[in-house]
C-alpha cells in the first residue's frame, strides 16, 4: 500500500509524517513536530509495553477532537534491530486501518502517523495517532467476567463479529492478534458497534491460506457453544471443519506459550 509520507531529513536523520485530509494545519504539524523535543503525554489510558494517551481538544494544538496517540517503545535488542528493516509499528497499524476503514469494518478512524528514523535506518521512535472511541467496554471485560451483567449478550454479538472477521480475511487482512481484548464495545439504541484495535502486527497478504485463517482465529478464547456460533457464522458452509481446526491451533498456541514460559523460567527470565 502506497501511501502520501512526508519525508524530512536533519542532522539526526529522517523524519516521516502522514496526516489524516481535514487535519493537516500549521498548527497540528508544529504540534506533531514537538514530538521531537517534548511529547504532551495527555492522559495516559494504558502504559506497559506500550504508551497509549488521550488528548483533550486543543485550538492552539490545531486537535479539533479527543485523540488517542499511541507511543510504541522500543526497549528489546531485537526489535531495535529488526524495525530497521521493516516498518514501524505506526506506518503497520495505519495500513491496516486503512484497510479496514476501505472494507467497512469499524477501527478508530487514523488521525496521524509520526516516526523518526537515524543513520543506518534505526528506528528513534514512532506514533500512531487516531480518534478516540468514547467505548463502554472492552469485549476481554466482559468475556472473561461470566458475571458480567452483558455476559449472556455475548452470544447475540457473535455474528456481527464473525462477519467483520470474515469480511477482514476476505479482503487478505490478518490481524495477528485477534482476541477479545483487542475489541472495543460502543453501545447504541440499535445494535452495539465494534472497533478492532492494536493492529501493529496485522499484515495484507494477496491471498490467504485457509491455515492462516485459522491461525488468526486461534487467539479467541471462546466457550465451545461461542465457538460453534461464531464458526457459523463465519464460514457457513463448512464451519465445522474450521472449527476443529480452530480448537486444534489453539490447543497448539498454549503448549506453544507453556514451553515458552518454562524456558524464560529457567533462565531466569520474567
């Protein structure tokens, strides 16, 4: 996917900006250029492996709206060296959100992207910047809670979810990390609305296998009654074989985390 960058080079190196039509401004641009020297953090929403903010609208900013700016870290070596190569986790999750805006299928609308690369292409750092989605739950929160007063709507929002995942593979989208915890719920008077986040490590690939499919599916953690409706819904006229596939790549990702984690535990890795 091409897209219009910016591209700006200094003495430390080569800076990258993409703006969203209807934000671009002197005042935004020389807000994003701060990015360099000071970040205004915001409210911060989550801040782990990541940063995530939510910023207030700002007339001498030029932010006309709430936004959320993701600040993606770099503190593993090996991300450090392997984002040399390949693009930031900013410029993957605004082609993803491209995509999924092109097909339908809801996301927080991309505001801005800003990344800043140094000599052999090092990556010195990188945002993403979108809309904030005023949401009232996320989906983990529910599913994961079987006293949760929505629990039971669960099953009633499958459809709708397994139609935006299809619609996603359909289109040769993989998110990569495809869980609950990656929905957000917005509830409205006639349907609930979903938006898929975290799309860092989503790819577009010409045509998917149906092993990639399945694969992409196995992060969901379901009751077997979820599985078998959202399985339905998804590949009608042969959800059954999928989802035995379905609950056999799951039973492999876990073996898979469970020797990981005994190795880190003996090496002493947390």
């Amino acid at each position: 996917m091409e897209l219009d960058y910016i591209k700006e080079k200094d003495d430390l190196g080569t800076r990258l900006i993409w703006i969203a039509e209807g934000w671009d401004g002197d005042r935004f641009r020389s807000y994003l250029d701060s990015f360099d020297r000071d970040f205004r953090a915001g409210n911060a929403i989550y801040d782990k492996r990541n940063l995530l903010t939510r910023i207030e609208p700002n007339k001498e900013l030029g932010i006309k709206e709430d936004i959320a700016v993701k600040k993606f870290k770099l503190t593993r070596t090996y991300d450090k060296l392997r984002f040399c190569f390949l693009d930031s986790k900013a410029v993957r999750s605004l082609k993803i959100a491209l995509a999924l805006e092109e097909i339908g299928v809801k996301t927080p609308s991309p505001v801005a992207v800003v990344e800043k690369r140094g000599k052999f292409n090092k990556l010195l750092y990188s945002y993403f910047i979108t809309e904030y989605v005023d949401y009232d739950y996320n989906l983990l929160d529910i599913a994961k809670d079987y006293d949760h007063s929505l629990r039971n709507k669960l099953k009633d929002w499958l459809p709708q979810i397994a139609r935006d995942v299809k619609r996603m593979h359909q289109a040769g989208v993989v998110h990569n990390d495809l869980h609950a915890g990656n929905i957000l719920v917005k509830l409205t008077e006639e349907k609930p609305e979903f938006y898929y986040i975290d799309l860092n490590r989503g790819r577009i690939k010409s045509n998917l296998s149906q092993k990639q499919r399945v694969k992409d599916l196995a992060r969901f953690k379901l009751t077997s009654e979820e599985k078998e409706i959202f399985m339905e819904y998804y590949a009608p006229q042969h959800h059954q074989e999928l989802l035995d596939l379905m609950i056999k790549q799951r039973e492999r990702r876990q073996r898979l985390r469970q020797f990981k984690k005994k190795v880190r535990s003996l090496l002493g890795v947390r």
